[in-house]
C-alpha cells in the first residue's frame, strides 16, 4: 500500500502481531499483506514464505503459555495436569494443535515447554530421557485429542453429523451401550482416557528407571 506516495514501512514485528491477531487457522501470506496494507511481495522480504511465517506466529502464540506446576503432585497427577494445561490452550487458540502436530519444538516457546517438563520431571525422579519420552507421549495424546475434538464441534449441526447419529440410532447394540455411560463432558472424558495413559506411562517408567528399548513385533 501507498500513502502519501511512499510505500507503507513496517517491521518483522508488525508482520507477527498481524499474524497472531489472523490466527494460525486463517494465516496466509496474504492474509497478514492484507492486514498490513502491503502487497505479498513486500512481505516475501522480510518472511521467505508461509512455513517461515507459520513458525514465527506460532511460536508467538505459544509464548503465552506458561505451564503451572505443582511439586506436591506425583508424576502421573503432574502429567494429566500438562496434558489438561495443553488442551485448554489449544482449545483458546485454534491452529495451535495443528502446528504442534507438525513438527516440535519448532523454536524458542516449544523448547521452553519441553525444557519445563524435563525440570518438572526431573524433581520426580526422572532423567531427561525418561521426561522427554514421558512428556511427548502424553503431549501427543492430549494434543491429537484436543484436535480431534475441535474438529467433531465444528461439525457439529451438519448434514454429515446428522447422519452419523443416525446410523449409531439405527443400532440396538449402540443404544446399549450409550444407555450404560455415565453422562459426560469432552473435558471429563479427557481427563479419564489422559489419566489412564498418565497411571499406565508411568507403571512403564517409573522414576529412577531409563526409558525402556522398543519391544519387538509379532
């Protein structure tokens, strides 16, 4: 964009508050040029491309969390306590999940979260290698949970969601099934499938004990 008949300026700081005001959901090279008032190949000179600019956002909206812990709690508590932590983060900030997904740590703000669970961990017992495993498991059920779940609420009232409760509907076995389950919510259903996981990483590796070799296939 012109003004006055010189071209708008801007800095690699205003690029990622356009980004993190767009959002990971919506961000696009040209979603934030837009935003600025610039045209995309303006912004190609400060940012190489989308996966740069998705890396520079992302690590800016995950700079706002700040993980809590408890020393009081033991190691299973301390990890469906991160796992919860992360899925009420990524619930506020859609995208998130995604790109931690993709590829993690991707720079500071994710190294910062790792480097929290090994400190966490370690007052637990556990050496680095064992929180890293330990945290990563946990951070990628929560975090593919969270996803999954936000994808089915944004399905929610469509024709393909109508359908699917039809066929479950249609089934005697189903309707069972559903009739023995205690009334619920996402967050109380995560909390006991994260729970399980947590009770069952850390009869794998409990404290003091090095992370287990691979077993092998049948």
């Amino acid at each position: 964009m012109k003004t006055g008949g010189r071209t708008a300026s801007f800095t690699l700081r205003d690029v990622v508050e356009a980004g993190t005001r767009i959002g990971l959901v919506q961000l696009s090279m040209q979603s934030v040029a837009d935003a600025l008032g610039v045209t995309t190949a303006a912004l190609y000179r400060h940012v190489a491309g989308r996966s740069a600019l998705e890396r520079l956002v992302g690590e800016a909206i995950l700079g706002e969390l700040t993980l809590v812990d408890d020393p009081a709690e033991p190691a299973a508590a301390h990890l469906v306590s991160f796992a919860m932590q992360l899925r009420r983060f990524t619930l506020g900030h859609p995208g998130t999940g995604r790109y931690m997904q993709r590829l993690f740590p991707r720079g500071p703000s994710g190294l910062r979260l790792l480097e929290h669970q090994i400190i966490a961990l370690g007052r637990r017992g556990y050496d680095p290698p064992a929180a890293v495993a330990l945290s990563s498991a946990i951070a990628t059920m929560a975090i593919g949970a969270t996803v999954a779940e936000q994808e089915r609420a944004a399905l929610l009232g469509t024709p393909e969601a109508e359908e699917t409760l039809a066929v479950i509907a249609g089934s005697e076995l189903m309707r069972q099934a559903g009739a023995g389950i205690p009334a619920h919510t996402p967050e109380d259903y995560f909390v006991f499938m994260l729970t399980a996981a947590a009770e069952g990483l850390i009869a794998q590796v409990p404290p003091g004990r090095p992370v287990p070799a691979p077993r092998a296939s049948c």
